[in-house]
C-alpha cells in the first residue's frame, strides 16, 4: 500500500469518505459504522452510502464531541441512525453484536 493522490477531490489522507465507500459497494454484509469527533466533513457521505447499504450507523452528539465538525456533517446528511455519546454508542453497538 502506498499514497496515493485520487480521488483528487477529497484531500483527506487517508479518507474516511473512501474506506466508507469502498465497504458500501464491496463488502458482503451490513455492518456498522461510527463517526467521532473531528473537523471537516470527511466520512458524512461515506457514512450516508453505509446507511443506505443497510448498515447500522451513528454518530457522537456535540455535547461530547471535541470538534463536531465530521459528526455534525453526517447527522445534518441523515447519515447517522444514532446520535449519541461515545459511552452510549459503545453500549448499543455492543448489544447489536449480541443479538439483542
């Protein structure tokens, strides 16, 4: 693996928006995604391709995002099925994967 300079548009090394993407259009399964603090929009529209694949997604509400600039980006997209604190993301994701 090695930089790479494409897709020129987005200037995010490495791009959220891509490996979102990249699993959107190539990966068997619905799975889950989560996009935490961070500025700029990167991973928004990677996370809304992931939503509409059927995954579970979610995104860290601003009263404990450092910098809700990537969150706020996927929940104003309706990217995000939850919006929630990191502590509570983990507790829902872990009863998804245990069936509950």
């Amino acid at each position: 693996m090695s930089y790479r300079e494409e897709p020129r548009e987005l200037f995010y090394r490495p791009s959220a928006d891509v490996f979102f993407r990249a699993l959107a259009g190539s990966w068997p399964l619905p799975g889950a995604a989560v996009v935490l603090t961070g500025m700029g929009r990167d991973g928004a529209a990677g996370l809304l391709a992931l939503r509409q694949a059927g995954w579970w997604t979610a995104a860290q509400d601003a009263a404990s995002s450092v910098v809700h600039g990537m969150p706020g980006a996927a929940i104003e997209l309706n990217a995000a099925e939850v919006v929630a604190s990191p502590a509570a993301l983990g507790r829902d994701l872990a009863r998804r994967l245990a069936g509950q």
